[in-house]
C-alpha cells in the first residue's frame, strides 16, 4: 500500500514541496520520469501535474493527497479536506485599481468591469458585500488587463506588489491570505489514513524545528 500524493509540476509551489519531502527524510529521485516518481524509503508515489488539476484528482481518488495553494482550493470547490498548512507559498488575493483611482472601499467597485483568473472567489466577495459588477476571466496576464482597456479593476495573487506597482495599479482589497497547504481525499481507508499520520507527525516535526 503506497499513498499517491500529486505536487506541482513546474512554478512556483514546485521546488518547497519536494524540499519538504527531503525535510521530512523522504528520499525521492526526481530525474527521468517527469509524470510520477517513488519514493525509495517512505510508502509514497509523488506525481507531478499543473496545480489547477490537483483538486480535481483527490476529489476523484486518482491522488490520495495533493499539494497546492489554498487559493486554488476555494476556487476550484472540490470535496477535498485541508490537512495542514505548510507555511510557504504565501502571498494574498487582492483586488487592484489603478493608482490614479480615488478608491475608498469595496462599493467604489460597483458597476466595474474585474479581471481575474479567480472568477468563482471573485464573485462570492462581491455578492458577500453586496457589489454588482462584472467579472472578466482571463487566462494570464491580468495585471496589463486595466493598461489596455479590458477592465478597470483586477483581482490577482500578490506578494510584494512590485508587479502591480510597475503596472500602475495599487493594492484596493485582500479577499484572501493564502499559502500552500496539504489537502487529501475524503475517503481514504485505514490503511491510507495511517500513512497519511505517519506523514503528518513528519510534516509537524518540520514546521516545529523551523519555529
Ligand atoms: P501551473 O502551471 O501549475 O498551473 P501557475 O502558473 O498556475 O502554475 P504559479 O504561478 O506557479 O501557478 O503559482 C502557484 C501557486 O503559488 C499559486 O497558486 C499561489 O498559491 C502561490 N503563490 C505564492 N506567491 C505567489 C505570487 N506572488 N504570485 C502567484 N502565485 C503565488
Ligand atoms: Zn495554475
């Protein structure tokens, strides 16, 4: 019995989490196959995909455990149960405007055109605050959204604002602090459950020693 934990395959979540794995004394060889791996001393396969589809598989049991950024948890609303947060990966969800905006809070949105990659969030703050406007889902690059006349406001993942600044927007709204956590599928039997603890204390063990 092995548990199959899926990570990111390339970005930003991808480099922390195999080093997590290292800390917690998981050997791993990431070389040859870039779809899956074993681990040699620990009941673990690791798979590696694009961290959009990583809900979605532990949903569906093809994965046991995934890791990914909260973010991506609540946009994609899969039945999937957070395990632990593992202290990296952080950075927040925020609604921008342009830097000439006179803004003064959450009903300046009103009647906006948002472009975001985050649409389902997006569209629970607005309703959450009692906002109509219109929400624009785009793929990628939704900080030049404004720039080019797509939108007026943005909603995107933030961590030092350099991005927004260099596109002249600021910071208007968190809707969200996020960073990655461990999440695992619903069902998983007992023999499962006991890799997954085993996993755990190491996971706790780590996040201690770096307290
Ligand atoms: P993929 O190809 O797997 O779909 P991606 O382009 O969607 O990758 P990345 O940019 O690699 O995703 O970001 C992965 C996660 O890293 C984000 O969902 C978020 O949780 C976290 N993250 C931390 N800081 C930032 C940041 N400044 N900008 C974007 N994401 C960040
Ligand atoms: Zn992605």
């Amino acid at each position: 019995m092995k548990l199959k934990l899926a990570i990111q395959k390339s970005g930003r979540l991808h480099d922390d989490s195999i080093k997590l794995l290292k800390e917690c004394g998981i050997d791993i060889n990431n070389g040859v196959n870039r779809l899956k791996t074993e681990a040699s001393n620990f009941p673990l396969e690791v798979f590696f995909l694009r961290d959009d589809d990583i809900p979605q598989y532990v949903e569906d049991g093809v994965a046991d455990l995934g890791i990914v950024g909260e973010n991506v948890v609540m946009e994609k609303n899969k039945q999937v149960q957070v395990v632990e947060k593992l202290g990296f990966g952080k950075c927040r969800l925020s609604v921008a405007v342009p830097k000439a905006m006179d803004y003064s809070g959450v009903q300046d949105l009103h009647k906006l055109r948002i472009a975001t990659t985050y649409p389902v969030i997006v569209d629970d703050f607005l309703k959450k605050n009692s906002i109509t406007a219109e929400i624009h889902e785009i793929s990628g690059s939704v900080e030049i959204a404004p720039g080019i006349g797509l939108a007026d406001a943005i909603c995107d993942l933030v961590s030092s604002g350099s991005t927004l600044f260099m596109n002249g927007l600021k910071e208007a709204e968190v809707i969200l602090k996020s960073e990655a956590v461990l999440i695992a599928n619903n069902g998983l039997n007992a023999a499962q459950q006991q890799i997954l603890d085993k996993l755990l204390f190491r996971i706790k063990a780590v996040k201690k020693a770096k307290n």
